[in-house]
C-alpha cells in the first residue's frame, strides 16, 4: 500500500485504534482491512486485520459474518 502523491486518487478509510494507537486502513480495492502498528518492534508495518481479497457477491449469504475475520470476504469495505 502506497499513500503517494500519485495514489491520492484512490480512495481508503482510515481510523484508529484506542487500545494501541495503530493505523486501521480499510482499502476497497483490494478488499482488505489493515492494521499499521504506530510504535513498538513492529511500527509501520502493514498487517492484514480481516478480509482474504476475495470479493464477496450481492447474491451470496455467507460472507464472512459469525466467522474469523481473516476468512471473511468483503464487496467494499469502508469506514464509518
């Protein structure tokens, strides 16, 4: 994930998160959410939170929901 100049045209999410300051990135281009530590070993380092990159399909009922997140399949995630 590059968050150049030049890819300032795509669109991401992000947030962060309360219990240790980590970057959360959701990327609806490649159907991944991921998590960017801010301190400690591993600072910087882009880890994938949830999602496998396979596109989830309108008609399908299973995407993931009930189940671990690194198995589910998103359309688009966004943030809110």
């Amino acid at each position: 994930m590059n968050f150049s100049c030049s890819s300032l045209n795509e669109k991401y999410y992000f947030a962060i998160d309360r219990t240790d300051g980590s970057l959360l990135v959701s990327d609806p281009n490649s159907r991944l959410v991921y998590r960017i530590p801010t301190r400690g070993e591993t600072m910087g380092e882009r880890q994938v939170l949830a999602g496998t990159g396979a596109k989830c399909q309108a008609w399908e009922k299973d995407c993931g929901d009930e189940g671990p997140a690194n198995m589910a399949r998103f359309t688009s995630p966004r943030g809110r």
